[in-house]
C-alpha cells in the first residue's frame, strides 16, 4: 500500500478508535523484538513504546548483508502479519530505499479500539571487515 493510502486508514482509525493502554503496546513492542529476533534476520533490535499515536511501538534494527532491501521487506511484512496485526482490521505500508526498510502499520482489536500503530527502520548490517593473515 502507498505510504499516503496508508496515511489516510490510519488517521480514520485515530479518529474513531481509543489507542492501546500501556500494557497493550508493552505487549505488542515484546511480540515485535520477538518476531524480529525470530527470523535469525535481524539484529541490533531496539523497540520501544511512545506517546505518538502515529507511532505508538518504534523499532531500529539491522537486516542481515546478504539479503536484498526486498526480501527484508518481506521479511518484515511477515513479522507484521503474524505476530503483530490485530485479527480485526489492519494496514501497512512499507518503503524500501537503498540500505533501509521501513514499515510502518496500523491495527485495530475491534470498533472503537484498542488500536496499536508502529514504525519499524531496518538498514542493512554492514559487511564484517576480514581479517589478513597478519591480525
């Protein structure tokens, strides 16, 4: 989905629906490292919650050197729809640049919420030097 499509569901969610208490995006933030550190993919994994309702669960984390921006994307994708979407409603969107992956997504428990929303930054792990016979 286009980053401005996703844009749009996301505020009409807000606009009618409660955010997560505490103890959802705690929740949801332990499923994201979970998921993320899961795939054996990603590393450096760092998740927080916020009090920005357009992004109430954060996460920086590293995708492995080997894999394309797109197969991170993927992979990402996949951490969304299995560990962190709601089975009521949700949307995402994400964004591949040379080096980075972003996602960012928005789910719904039911009318009138709890909704949760993130932003997941994924840049590529860089190339492990090697070592000469000489180190």
């Amino acid at each position: 989905m286009r980053s401005i499509e996703y844009s749009k569901l996301r505020t009409g969610v807000q606009r009618n629906a409660r955010p997560g208490s505490a103890a959802d995006l705690r929740a949801a933030a332990l499923e994201l490292r979970r998921g993320l550190m899961g795939t054996g993919l990603f590393a450096d994994v760092e998740v927080d919650a916020t009090d920005d309702p357009d992004h109430l669960v954060v996460a920086m984390c590293t995708f492995h050197p080997a894999l394309t921006e797109e197969e991170a994307a993927m992979w990402l994708e996949d951490v969304w729809n299995s560990h962190l979407r709601y089975g009521y409603w949700a949307a995402h969107s994400t964004l591949v640049v040379k080096g980075q992956v972003e996602l960012q997504g928005a789910t719904l428990g039911n009318v009138g919420g709890p909704y949760v929303t993130l932003h997941v930054v994924a840049q590529r792990a860089p190339i492990p030097m090697q070592r000469t016979a000489s180190d």
